[in-house]
C-alpha cells in the first residue's frame, strides 16, 4: 500500500529531499575605474580619452564605436539588479538633483547631470555639499532622506559610466550628518509617533482569529458559500504561519501592489513526515502530494508528524545583506497550539486542491472562484479584529503585530528561563561571546520552536500577553 507514488514523495529512510535551490540572480560585472587627476581639468567622462585614440586607431583602417554602442556600454556598466520599488525610489531621488540642476544650465558653473564637467574631484565633493544644504534649507529634508537621494544619485552617475569612489569622501559624511534633525524635531517626532506604532499580537488573541476565521465547510462543492469559508480559513493560516515563524506577512499572503515582489511560499517549498499508523515508516510528501497520498493510503491527520517550510527568499534577499538562504523551519506537536496549526494546515491542503508551483495558501473552489489567493491586507484586518476583542484599539494592530509577537513573547520566555540561547550555545561549544561562528556553522534551525511552541496551551500559563499590551499603551500615553 505504502508504495512510491509520485516523484515528490520520498520514503525519510531511503531518500533525502533537499529544498528546491534558490535561483541565481546574474550580477552585474561593474567596473568602477580609478580616478585619474591630470593637469588638463580632470575629465572623467567615459568616453573622453576613447575619441582621442580614435583618430590614431582609424589611421590605421580600425573603426571605432558609433555613439549607440557607446551609450549601450555605459548604460551596462552602471547596470544593478535592483527591485521595481527600489529603481522607483531612485527615479524619486533623480528628480530633486535634476531640479537642483534645472536653473544652472547654460551657465559656466553646470557640473552637469553626472557631473562630467566637474573640475576634478574636490569640485565634484562640494557640488555634492551644495545639494545638500539644498535639500536640507529648501526641501526641509533630513540626514535619512538626504542619505536616499545622495544614493540615488549615485546609481545616476554609475549608470552613464561615471566613477563614484569620491563619493565616499568623508566630506560627503558630514554633509549627511549636517542635515541631521535637531533636538526639538526629535521630541517633535517621538511626539507624533505615540499612539500611532504598531503593538505586538499575543497568543490569546491568536486563539480569538482561529475561534472567528476557522469556520466549518458546507457542504457541496463549487459554492460561494464555500469559497468563503476557505479563505477565512487560508486568512488564519496566514496569520498563524506568520506568528509561529515570525517571518513577514509577504511569505504567506501575495502583494497588495503592483510592484511589490512576490515571496509567497510555493506548494514545493513544504513538505510533512507522516509515519504509516502501522508499519511505522516515515515519509516526506510535498504539500501539493498530500492529497493523493493521503487519500489512497488512508492517512488520518494525527499520523501528520511534522511540516518543515524551507523560505527561499525575503524582502531582504540580497547578495550585498549576505543573508542566509533558504531558512528551514520545524512544525510539530510540542505543544498544544502548535499542533492546532499542523492539523489545521493539513486539514485546509486536503481540501483547497493546491498545485505544484502555486502560493501554499491558493484554493481551488467553484469555476469562478479558482485559484483564489490571501492578501496581506485581509490578514491585517483578522489581525485588527482579533484585537478589538480585546477592547483594545484596532488602529494599533496590523500583520506587522503577527511578527513582532512572535518576537515579544520569545524575547520574554528566554528571559524567563534565566538562560539566552545564543550565549548558552557559545559557552557549551567554547566560543568567545562575540564569535558568530555558532549561528553560522553550527545551529541548525530545523527544530527551534515558533510562537506556538514556545507556549505550552493557549491559556492558562504566564506569557506575554494582553497585560504587557495594555503597559505599552500606558507608556505612550
């Protein structure tokens, strides 16, 4: 009975299934030249010492570029990989250099859109100061914002060709720090801020959008009435997937925005030991197998022994961050919550006819309604209803509560146990208190516990909860 079914579905003892590899992101080959001061004016342009070559070259019966190809070179060399909203936030950032810019042209001081006219290095600093004290007395902008356009900038320059080493200057550090916010615009702002931060989710209130959101199915399939019930469903699993892991709400509900990215777990990315009830062999079957695996082995869902989610990327997933990827997080039965979550996952996959490459939370239900997905804008509204009933204000609450509860109630419970994890694995190990060797090489994170392992039951044990909440509120008053 218990044969191979499907190429996703792995005997634990026999075979080793390895997440799916993260794809490779080209990067860009992009030289930055040196600068090289001469006594004729320091001209950086790309391109200026090529044309004079030029006409020795030709000579000899060689053709140079035309300016297309040219143009093509530079724009290459400035080539990054960047995101729809990071190229965006640059096009924002270009526009106020360009309005810096707008009343000099013509005149014998225009540095130029990539400062190609620059008199040499120092000039080319200075400029850049200038600016700055634009942007700080006529924009009203500060160091972070000044930071942003100073990047900005930056890729204009890079893109055409230019090099951009004078820009680390430190010089232009303390023009940055120039347009720092003074003391009475910080209390200003810490002013304005109060009331508004987004307060941390606690495990009752997560036990108050299941009570709401994990509704029971009706009958008959292809139903609206159907249809809805799964995606309150998928919206708690959602926010549950978020809260356990303490990951971002965009590994689990799709992007509201056009031009955000996508890094909604796939079907492929999960996958659960389930142990046969008798002959007692474990199995790894990927989640848009379970179904069929399941169904024709007669699995029950107590014989679901775990789910393990490999999370392939994240809105920091960069090669400049460094960032560790893919992460492997453990879901089992070590507590009562948790295992609520497993079961409930189970349940929702054996119904919602997942497939191999969709979002782990798509639905299948009905013709119109295939292929539905969960935003990150319903999981903010369970996250804001769940809080209103607790009496506490709804504007306060949002997905970003799922993660800084997870994160506020580990924090607690390692202070509770007297004993901070990382310090107790350096000194059994014998690293020194700084080493990041042991994250690095040696802490597997396949069987840390989430939020829902950490507690023992939904109620009745002291944890972060509704009471710390209140404090916060207290505090910002």
């Amino acid at each position: 009975m218990w044969e191979h079914q499907k190429e996703e579905v792995y005997p634990l003892k026999t075979t080793r299934h390895e997440p799916e590899s993260v794809n490779t992101v080209m990067k860009c080959c992009d030289s930055e030249r040196k600068e090289k001061e001469g006594a004729a004016g320091n001209q950086e342009e790309f391109g200026t010492g090529m044309e004079e070559k030029e006409g020795a070259v030709g000579a000899q019966g060689e053709v140079g570029m035309d300016d297309k190809e040219k143009e093509e070179a530079m724009r290459f060399l400035g080539r990054k990989v960047v995101t729809e909203g990071t190229a965006a936030s640059y096009a924002a950032g270009v526009k106020h250099w360009d309005y810096y810019l707008h009343g000099m042209e013509g005149q014998s001081g225009y540095p130029g859109r990539t400062l190609e006219r620059a008199g040499g290095k120092e000039d080319r600093i200075l400029r850049m100061v200038h600016f700055a004290q634009h942007l700080y007395e006529v924009k009203g902008m500060r160091a972070e914002q000044v930071a942003k356009v100073f990047t900005a900038v930056r890729h204009l320059v890079r893109a055409n060709g230019g090099s951009v080493d004078w820009m680390k200057d430190s010089l232009l550090q303390d023009a940055k720090r120039a347009c720092r916010r003074s003391t009475s615009e910080l209390r200003e702002m810490q002013e304005r801020k109060k009331g508004t931060a987004f307060l941390p989710a606690f495990i009752a209130m997560m036990k108050a959008i299941r009570d709401n959101y994990w509704v029971d199915l009706p009958r008959g399939k292809g139903t609206k009435e159907r249809a809805d019930a799964m995606d309150k469903r998928a919206i708690w699993l959602a926010c549950a997937c978020t809260f356990g892991d303490g990951t971002r709400i965009s590994q689990w509900a799709r992007p509201d925005g056009k031009k955000a990215q996508d890094h909604t777990i796939r079907s492929e990315h999960c996958y659960f030991e389930i142990q046969h009830p008798k002959g007692g062999r474990v199995w790894r079957v990927s989640a848009h197998s379970l179904v069929g695996f399941v169904e024709g082995n007669q699995v029950e869902n107590e014989d679901v022994l775990s789910m393990v989610i490999t999370y392939v990327s994240s809105k920091t997933t960069d090669a400049a961050t460094k960032q560790k990827v893919p992460v492997v997080l453990y879901w089992g039965k070590r507590s009562e919550p948790e295992r609520q979550v497993l079961e409930d996952m189970v349940t929702f996959l054996r119904s919602s006819g997942v497939k191999k490459g969709d979002h782990l939370l798509r639905r299948y239900e009905g013709t119109k309604m295939a292929g539905r997905t969960t935003n990150r804008k319903d999981c903010s509204e369970a996250v804001k209803h769940g809080a209103s009933l607790f009496g506490l204000p709804a504007q306060r609450f949002s997905a970003k509560s799922l993660r800084s509860g997870m994160a506020s109630l580990a924090n607690q419970k390692a202070e509770t146990a007297g004993e901070n994890g990382r310090e107790a694995v350096r000194e059994r190990g014998g690293w020194t208190g700084k080493s990041r060797v042991p994250e690095k090489h040696y802490v597997f994170p396949a069987k840390t516990k989430g939020g829902f392992a950490i507690v023992q039951a939904w109620e009745g044990e002291e944890q972060y909860g509704e009471e710390d909440v209140q404090r916060l509120m207290e505090v910002d008053m």
